[in-house]
C-alpha cells in the first residue's frame, strides 16, 4: 500500500478523499491512521511517497515545499511532529517519531541582507530503518541517521548518527553503542 502525492495546494486529512476522486492524488489508506487535526501541505512540483501502514498524531504538520519526502513502512509519527522539507527528507522502515520532534532540511542564508529576502540553503536528510527520536528531538539540514540508532529526547542532531548508536544533547553527540 503506497500514499503518492503530487498536489498544489494545502491539503488536510479531510481533502485526501477528495483529492484522491479528483486524480490529482493517489492515497491507499488501508493500513494508516491519520489524526483529523494534523496537516500534510505540498507544494507545487514536490512529491510525497509514504510507502507502507503509518500513523500520523494529532498536530503535526508535513510541508513538503519544492523537495521529496519519502516516508518508509510502519513509521509512527507522535504529536506536534514537524518535517518541513525543501530538498529531500528521507525516513526508513520501522522508525518511531517521538512527540514534539521537527526535522528541518534547510535553513535561511545569512548574506547580509534581510533575513526575509535571502533564500534558503538546503541539504538532504536520511533517516536509516528502526530508527527512534526521542521527545523533542531536532534535525537539521545534511544530517544521516544510521539504521537501528537512537537520538535521546531534546537532542539537536547537527552531525551524522552512525548505525546502532545511542547520541544526545546539544549539540548531539555519541553516547554509547547498543546492543541491536
């Protein structure tokens, strides 16, 4: 069961159904819960592909405007997640997205111009397979989380996360291997 998107404009919950009567987006629903309060918005020419059974929190919000986001099997998002994508966020198979958790793939240039009129520096995000976020956690641009690692609640990730580690704080950094 596949969720493909390619919409123009914002969208809730409640516009899927419509939307997927219409063709201009093809949902399977079997298999995903997704909370009535929550928002998916994609943007022109942006995709999003939710592969397999999910679940969406109430409050969240996916805005998916001008990349891709590719969200794996069996991947539960809690409440209040955040994932802005403007280039590629990618996230594996059987991960957990603990509440409060937002992942940023680009952030404002500082050129010294207003801050409003400068643009966007971007740079993808992969999050491997059995993957879990703790409560809080941020991810920022260029970041690769590794199959089977921890990021500990109220973490900021500003560097890549080899396999089957355990990292907090802030800045994020490695705390202990696990047993995986």
């Amino acid at each position: 069961m596949r969720i493909k998107a390619y919409i123009g404009v914002p969208i809730t919950i409640w516009s899927i159904f419509i939307l997927s009567v219409v063709g201009r987006a093809r949902f399977s629903l079997s298999g995903y819960y997704f909370s009535w309060t929550s928002l998916i918005r994609i943007g022109v020419g942006s995709r999003l592909l939710w592969r397999g059974k999910g679940w969406l929190e109430s409050g969240s919000l996916i805005d998916v405007c001008g990349g891709h986001l590719s969200i794996g099997h069996n991947v539960f998002l809690n409440r209040h997640v955040q994932i802005v994508v403007k280039d590629r966020v990618t996230i594996g198979d059987n991960c957990i997205i603990a509440n409060n958790v937002s992942i940023f793939d680009h952030d404002h240039k500082t050129t010294g111009i207003p801050y409003c009129n400068q643009g966007f520096d971007t740079a993808a995000i992969s999050i491997g397979n059995n993957v879990w976020l703790g409560s809080g956690v941020t991810v920022l641009k260029g970041v690769e989380i590794g199959d089977n690692a921890v990021v500990a609640a109220g973490a900021v990730v500003t560097k890549s996360v080899p396999s089957g580690e355990l990292w907090g704080g802030v800045p994020a950094k490695f705390i202990k291997v696990l047993n995986v």
